[in-house]
C-alpha cells in the first residue's frame, strides 16, 4: 500500500507529466467497484452467490492514432467468492451439511488494452477496450463454517492471466483533462488453485471510474 501511494504522489506532482498538456499522452487514477465470483470447474464444486470485490490504482494511455489507444497502468485489486463443496450422504444415506468457503483474494494486476474511441462530440466519446491482465497474488484469506480469516497461502497459485472487455463514455473536463466511466468484464484464464481440493477462475464485472490528466 505505502509503495503504491509513493507511486501516485511521484507521478502526480511531476512537473514534467502535470504540465504536459500533449493529447498523446495521458496518466491518471481509477476506481473499479466490481461484483466477483470463482468460477468452479471440477465436479463437486458450487458456484455460492457473488462478492463485493474492489480495485484501485493508476491508468496511463498512449494514442496510437486518432481513435486508438494502449491503455495500461497497475492496480491493486480485490476478488474472490464463495464455493460450496458437496458432502455427500453419510454411512446411513442421510445428505451431510455442504461446507461453504469464501475466498478472499487480493492481486496486483498490470492491464494491457487496445482502447478504440469515437470521434468527439460536445465534448464526449465512447470506447470499447480489450485486453489482458498478469495478474499477482499478494494475499489470500478464507471464511469457513467454523472459522474465519484463516491464512490461504497455500491454496493458490501466485501468478494467473486475465482477458478484459470493456466498453464506456469519456468526457472533457477542461484541456486534456478528462474523466471517464464504463463497464468492464474480466475473466480469468488459469486455474487459481495451487492442489488437487479444488480447480476454477476468477471474474468480475465492474464500473470503472476515473480521471485522466
């Protein structure tokens, strides 16, 4: 956290980024809000309602042309969800209780997208984006029935990939300052379990909020 707030200081107060007014290139900060969930994919496994996920971070863009850009930049980004494990019948044949686990994850991610936009009007135009994202655990935690905050460390694999796809409208506040705001979906590639307990991907679907300078 310390690290990346001494990232936004620098580059907010260099003169050489605030004072540049060249179209070509933008830096700034974004907020995602976003709905996540773990996507199971072995027999046994539940998908169990969503989670209230968040991701903050930098953004920088660099126009390609007149109507694209590379939008990149790092983020702190907070998934997870709950599965539901199938217990099965006891010895007599009566169901057992299904133990429900909610993952608590948190990555540093580094997205890379090609940003396509409309050309301006009264000071607004539209994009649709996509990309992907490596993707970094830094934490991992789990609730269970019986217990909560239990370290997860073991349970996962620190590297993963995500695919993004996003679509939004932009808005000139004043120069080349501009704030934006869109959807965005991102889908996991790789199996985020690190073992043989269980196997799925990590999504999201969020509201991108932010400001370019």
């Amino acid at each position: 956290m310390r690290k990346l707030i001494i990232i936004l200081v620098f580059f907010l107060t260099c003169p050489q980024l605030t004072k540049a007014q060249d179209e070509k290139f933008h830096f700034g900060l974004k907020i995602t809000p976003s709905m996540a969930w773990i996507k199971p994919d072995r027999n046994g496994l539940k998908r169990d309602g969503y989670k209230l996920g968040f991701a903050y971070g930098v953004q920088t863009e660099f126009s390609l042309q007149k109507n694209y850009a590379i939008a990149t930049g790092v983020q702190v980004a907070y998934r997870g969800g709950k599965i539901r494990f199938e217990a099965g019948n006891d010895s007599s044949g009566n169901p057992l209780a299904d133990p429900v686990i909610n993952f608590k994850l948190q990555y540093v991610e580094i997205p890379v997208c090609l940003k396509m936009l409309t050309n301006q009007f009264n000071k607004t135009r539209y994009y649709g984006m996509f990309g992907f994202s490596p993707s970094f655990l830094i934490r991992s935690k789990k609730d269970s029935d019986e217990e909560d905050n239990i370290s997860a460390k073991d349970d996962f694999n620190i590297f993963n990939m995500n695919m993004i796809i996003g679509a939004g409208v932009e808005y000139t506040l004043s120069g080349s300052t501009l704030a934006f705001g869109g959807l965005e979906f991102n889908n996991g590639f790789f199996d985020i379990f690190d073992g043989d307990g269980a196997k799925g991907v990590t999504n999201y679907l969020g509201l991108n909020v932010g400001i370019l300078f």
